[in-house]
C-alpha cells in the first residue's frame, strides 16, 4: 500500500467513525459518567466499545477530513501519517495514566482507545517512516 492510500483509507475510516459518534444507535450511554468530564455531551461507547464525546467526534472528523484532503499529494500524505504516529503515539500513553486519560477532563481516550490508539500510531510510523519515499524509489506514490 502507498503512503497516500494510507491517508486516504486513514482519512475515510476517521469521518466514518465521527459521523458513526453522531448518531445514537451506535453509541451505548453508560449509566454514570466516570471518569468525570467537563465536556460529557454526547458521552457514551462507540458500538459499545470506545469512549467518545462530541469533542472526541469533531477530532475524528478533522482528522479524517485532513486524510482525505491531502491524499493526492505525497509528502502531505508523509506529513500526515508522522503526525498520526506521534499525536496518536501520545495519546495511547495518556490513555494508560490516570489522572490524563480523560485529556484534561474534556475528551476520554481510556479503555479500549488506548490500543486503537497505539495501533493507529504504529501504522501512522510505518506509512511516514518506513516506506520509502519517491526520490528513494523513484516510483510515484
């Protein structure tokens, strides 16, 4: 796979996941909201699973927004899944310390966020570290 498939499929899969955060038959409202949240609007588990809230949608939206805008270009797409790796490398350690797993009480990446995350960051690495760039290959990615 090339590098700007990955931000394409990267950027599809995060609007998908947004849009799918906005809609009540995909997310299953817990019966307290804990940990506590400055921002709890639209708090529950995505398909049961992943905690979100409306800022946790509208960051999935932009990044995914941000995939498919630059796909057509390769060191933007490069650009990209570096920036994947780092910010979502971040976020999957955050998500294991207690008092950060809730990103300073306004967006919750605990749970089963923090193994998407770090998934998301490796993949992120692979695709803007890794694969070898067009000058390296000569072939136009």
């Amino acid at each position: 796979m090339k590098t700007r498939n990955f931000a394409l499929i990267m950027g599809i899969v995060f609007l998908s996941i947004g849009i799918l955060g906005f809609i009540p038959f995909f997310v299953t409202k817990p019966a307290t909201i804990s940990p506590e949240l400055i921002i709890d609007t639209g708090y529950g588990y995505l398909m049961g699973l992943f905690p979100i809230n409306i800022l946790h949608n509208i960051v999935h939206l932009v990044f995914g927004a941000w995939g498919v805008g630059i796909n057509g270009n390769f060191v933007l797409s490069r650009l990209y899944s570096r920036s994947l790796a780092v910010i979502y490398g971040v976020l999957a350690i955050m998500g294991l310390i207690p008092f950060a797993n809730i990103l300073f009480g306004i967006i919750p990446i605990f749970g089963n966020d923090v193994w998407l995350h770090a998934l998301i960051a490796v993949a992120g690495a692979y695709f803007g570290f890794i694969v070898p760039s067009e000058e390296k290959t000569g072939a136009v990615q």
